[in-house]
C-alpha cells in the first residue's frame, strides 16, 4: 500500500492544509493520506495551541474523508519529534511514502536530522508557497492558498478557515492572545 505523510504545526488549521491534501489526493496514486500533526516542531520553540486541540480540529475537518486519517504519533510523544522518526514508525507499514512538504521548508530541507536517510525512504511531494522555484526533482502540487497560520494568528477571521472549526479557531486564539499579552505585562 502507498500513502502520504503530510506534517506540521497546523497551528492553526486552515484552507491551505486542506488545499495540499485535496491536491495530493487527487495527484498521487496513494490508498491513504496520513496528517501527522506535531507537538512541538523541532524547529520552533513552543505552539500556540497545544496539540490535544490541534488534533482535535484536524480530525474534525477530515472526519468525512475516508483515505485521510489524522495521526497522533507525534502528539502521542509529548515532546518533538523529528521526521525521520516518524517516516520510520510508517516505514515498515507500507510500501512507498510520500512525504508532502511546503515550498517553504526547501531552503532548509538538507539541513534536516538524518536528511541523507530520509531523502532514501520518501518521495518528495511540494505544495506551491509564495512563488518559490520547485525543483524538478520533486512532485509539485499546486496550491493556490496564499494563507499561513502566522498571518491567521495575526488577524483572525474565518474566511481561511474550514468551516467545521472556524467558529472554535477564531474563538480560540484571541482569547490565547490576550492570555499571553497579560502574563508578559505583569
């Protein structure tokens, strides 16, 4: 069986993420798509929402598509979790790989724990970001979301946000926000 692995913060969810996997269901000859949310992303120091609720929302949006299963192996772990890690724990399950990142992470993409490893169990997958050149030896999905979840944490509003979670995202991180500002005040 051949599946995909689509990692990341997810922090918050939005019409991008669900962008890249309908792309990637559509592109690729896979008999599943596996969203792999993380705990805290290797490269980051901590998350806005904490993982529990992260997962939650993914598995809420996707509840309703049958190829796509949301993960908690990183969650799971309670501390970060590098991706070669987790393209182990799916290794010995299935027969080929996909591993979609965001255009994005291909500046630092060599820089990745065990990168050379990795680069031998995966095949790449780029979802389109920013007008970033992908390279040829890479499947590109192209996707048209010109959103991130920094930008959403910054102004909030539903219309980047998919519908089954709009309302508890945007009710979710002003209230974080204003947590947050309170505690550096004081």
């Amino acid at each position: 069986m051949d599946i995909a692995l689509y990692g990341g913060s997810f922090d918050p969810p939005h019409l991008g993420h669900v962008h890249v996997v309908t792309a990637a269901l559509d592109k690729l000859d896979i008999e599943r798509l596996i969203i792999v949310p993380a705990f805290v992303n290797p490269f980051k120091t901590g998350t806005h929402a904490p993982a529990a609720l992260r997962l939650s929302w993914l598995r809420e949006i996707f509840k309703d598509e049958d190829r796509v299963e949301v993960s908690d192996f990183e969650t799971s772990q309670n501390r970060p979790v590098r991706s070669i890690e987790t393209v182990k724990h799916f290794c010995g399950l299935y027969d080929k790989i996909y591993f979609i990142i965001g255009a994005d992470n291909l500046a630092s993409l060599k820089k990745w724990h065990r990168y050379e490893e990795l680069d031998k169990l995966v095949t790449w997958v780029v979802a389109t970001r920013d007008k970033i050149e992908i390279g040829q030896n890479y499947i590109q999905l192209d996707v048209r979301q010109a959103i991130s979840s920094t930008q959403l944490r910054k102004e909030m509003t539903d219309e980047h946000l998919p519908s089954e979670v709009a309302a508890a995202i945007t009710g979710y991180y002003p209230k974080k926000q204003l947590e947050e500002n309170h505690a550096r005040s004081h």
